[in-house]
C-alpha cells in the first residue's frame, strides 16, 4: 500500500540534495535526484520524493507487506532528523 509523507528538519534548515543522496547511501538507500525530484530504493522500500526549500516530500510505492507504515515513518523521521545541517 502506498502512502506520502512530509519532513520538515526540526533545525529549520533543508539538506542539499547532495548530502541527502550520501547519508541515504550509508543505510543501503540508493537516491537518484534529478533537480527537485527524484527516486528511491533499498531495504525492500521504494518511492519517490519532491525537494523544496522547506521540507521533502516522499511519496512510498512499494514495500513488504511485514514493514508496517508507522515504523517506516518513524525510521524515515529519525533519519532525516539526524541530518548534517
């Protein structure tokens, strides 16, 4: 089942697409950005996501069945959270 989300960094401050794309990397996510849109996979997870100068929104198309929607939010969140400003 698909399902959306929005981060807004809690420090007020969006990562470059740059620093997105290497942090992902580091937890096995591969993200292909193409000016303010783009692509991901890993981990069984895929979608795709829009940039703007205030938050990221990603759109979820595809994952296992035994992933539930609240922890792939939670997870998600705490990573984006953890960004390098």
């Amino acid at each position: 089942m698909a399902f959306t989300m929005t981060l807004t960094p809690e420090h007020g401050c969006m990562p470059s697409p740059a620093t997105l794309e290497s942090e992902a990397k580091k937890y096995g996510i591969q993200f292909s950005i193409e000016g303010d849109k783009g692509t991901f996979s890993g981990r069984g997870v895929s979608g795709t996501f829009t940039l703007t100068k205030d938050c990221i929104r990603i759109n979820v198309t595809d994952k296992p069945f035994y992933y539930p929607e609240p922890a792939i939010k939670m997870v998600t969140t705490k990573w984006f959270n953890s960004l390098p400003k």
